[in-house]
C-alpha cells in the first residue's frame, strides 16, 4: 500500500473516543478494586493492537474504521506502530541496541531483534517466523516471559502487544515500567521464554546481555504536596526522572487506612500540563501502581530533550459514567529550577 492510500485508510477511520474512554475508564475504577493489582498499563497508552481489540469487542466499531484497519500493514519501526511513549525519540536518536539472536526449533524461529534499558524502562521487540501459518486463537496462543537477571520482572506498568504481519510471521513488543528504577546497573542479563507458541508446541529460549543507555538522566526530588481541605486525600511529588526513555513522576497517594481494608482506595485520573500550556493525557500519559494498593503512583510521560519549567498535574475521580471530575484542591505544581 502506498503512502496516499495509507494515509487514505486512516482519515476513514471512525473512532468514538469519547465513548471508548469513558467505558474504559468505568471498567478501570471497576477492576482496580482489589487488594493486590495487576500491573497493566492505564487506558489512555493503548498501543495499536490493543486499541484493535478494545474497539472490536466494543460493539459500536463504523464500517470505515473495519476497512481501514484490514487494509493497514505493518509499517515503519515497531514503536510508533505499537505506540511506544518514546516512539518519537526512539527513532530519532536510534536508541534501540540491534540483537538478533534466535532460538529455532519445531518449525518456528524465536529472534529478538531489539531492545532498549534506561534503567527504568525495558522494551523488546521479538520476532516469530514459522513453517506454517501461525495462530493467535485463543488456546493456542501459548505463553511467553520477558525476565532479567533471572528473575520475573518487577513492574508497575507492562504491555505485550502481537501483529500479525504475515499468515507465518508474527512482531511481539514487549514494555515494561520497572518498580525499582535502577538508576546504578549499567548492564542486565535479559530472556525470552516462550512455550507452546502459536499453534507449535515446544520451548524456546533466548538470552541476551544488554546495557543501559548512554543518555543524560537527572533525578528531581520536589517534596511538594496538594491535601484536600478535609485531609482525608494528599498527593506529593516524590521523584521526578527525566531519562531517554521517559519522563517519570512517583507519587505518594495518602488516604484514610480504612480504604485499602475495604478495597475502596481511589485511582485517580491525571492530567498533566507543563508551563508553556501543553497537555499530557491520552497516549501521551501512563499511569501504574507499585506495590500494594493505591499509595504509590506512577505517572508516566514521553521523555522530553530539557526539563520544563513547571509540571502541573490535574488528578480527577472519574464517575459512574466514565467521565472525570476534576478534583481541584489536589491540583499540584512541580517546579523545577533552572
């Protein structure tokens, strides 16, 4: 498909974003009502194939949009296909380490062909090539882990996203967030496990050293809080990371213990504004816990070439709707000195 008729397909896509994002966000305060969370990442970073498969279990997907996305290939590097919140700056400092290391056994071959690590993020793009056609039908899809050093990743936002790109060629990317952002290991030993993939039964492996990014990382630590007026909510700024990869803010939430008993603690809704006025949200915003609960939040920006004057951030409660209402005692400035 040429660029026009690229370009083509998507003007006709019809997406109701304002419907979308209110149900994810009611199944969103629904979901976050347990006690140990899993790590995903917030609505607003949908990567290209989630937002295919939200949209298509949706029910309310236009004719246009069904079209436009049969007749979309796979194009360009595989962060801005999938979304990557440094897809911008991944291609144009070419940060991606070139790894092509492969595991090939019972008729489909496992390659990794990049990966990136700023201390904080890990991205890893894989590639699946078999003999045959291969499935992502449900069952037959099979399992698959990224770790380092040996151990399970310790995440506060992750997301694995396939593309079909052939009838026997799949592209997996892989992101993680890092719980702990380990601003001192240099270098990690990262793998790929696989099992039963797409229809083939069998195990495959590929292990790989990979070292840290050789970028410019500055670590702020603002202190600064927003409380409600009855105190029963307070948000502070703890860390601020500014790396290649992110522009990372860890928050500490507090609220009264009695929430986190009885499983209603809140996830707020963030929207972040720097002080020459441009807004962070949709997929220019991640949001994560780490830990337990709702006391530590993650928010997560694309990285950014200097730091900003200030940071704003709006948090909202979102309704039975959907819908944000903005909360504005706990609204919070971050400043940062120049």
């Amino acid at each position: 498909m040429n660029k026009e008729k690229l370009n083509h397909s998507m003007e006709n896509i019809e997406i109701p974003v304002d419907k979308l994002v209110a149900r994810e966000r009611a199944a969103m305060a629904q979901g976050k009502k347990r006690s140990k969370i899993t790590k995903i990442t917030k609505h607003s970073a949908l990567v290209a194939c989630g937002l295919c498969i939200t949209l298509l279990g949706s029910g309310f997907v236009s004719t246009g949009m069904a079209a436009g996305l049969s007749n979309l290939p796979f194009i360009g590097p595989i962060y801005a296909e999938f979304r990557d919140i440094a897809s911008d700056q991944i291609q144009k400092d070419q940060l991606a380490t070139p790894i092509d290391i492969q595991d090939s056994q019972n008729g489909i071959t496992m390659t990794v062909k990049e990966a990136i690590y700023d201390g904080g993020r890990l991205v890893v793009t894989v590639e699946y090539t078999g003999e045959n056609d291969l499935s992502l039908e449900e069952g037959r899809v099979g399992k698959n882990e990224v770790t380092i050093n040996g151990q399970p990743i310790e995440e506060v936002m992750g997301t694995k996203a396939q593309d079909p790109i052939e009838p026997n060629k799949i592209i997996e990317y892989h992101q993680f967030t890092l719980a702990n952002n380990d601003q001192d290991n240099d270098k990690i030993n990262v793998a790929v496990h696989g099992e039963d993939l797409f229809g083939y039964k069998g195990n495959w492996q590929v292990n790989f050293p990979l070292e840290k990014l050789d970028g410019n990382i500055e670590t702020v630590l603002p202190g600064v809080t927003a409380e409600t007026s009855d105190k029963k909510y307070a948000i502070t700024a703890e860390k601020v990371i500014f790396s290649p990869l992110s522009t990372r803010i860890d928050l500490r939430v507090d609220y009264p213990a009695v929430m986190d008993e009885n499983d209603t603690w809140p996830w707020f809704d963030f929207t972040v504004v720097d002080d020459k006025g441009k807004v962070y949200d949709g997929i220019k915003l991640q949001a994560g816990m780490a830990g337990n609960f709702g006391h530590e939040m993650v928010l997560e920006l694309p990285p950014m070439d200097s730091a900003p004057h200030s940071l704003t951030l709006k948090p909202a409660d979102i309704n039975k709707e959907g819908y944000r209402e903005e909360i504005s005692e706990l609204k919070l400035e971050i400043p940062f000195s120049h």
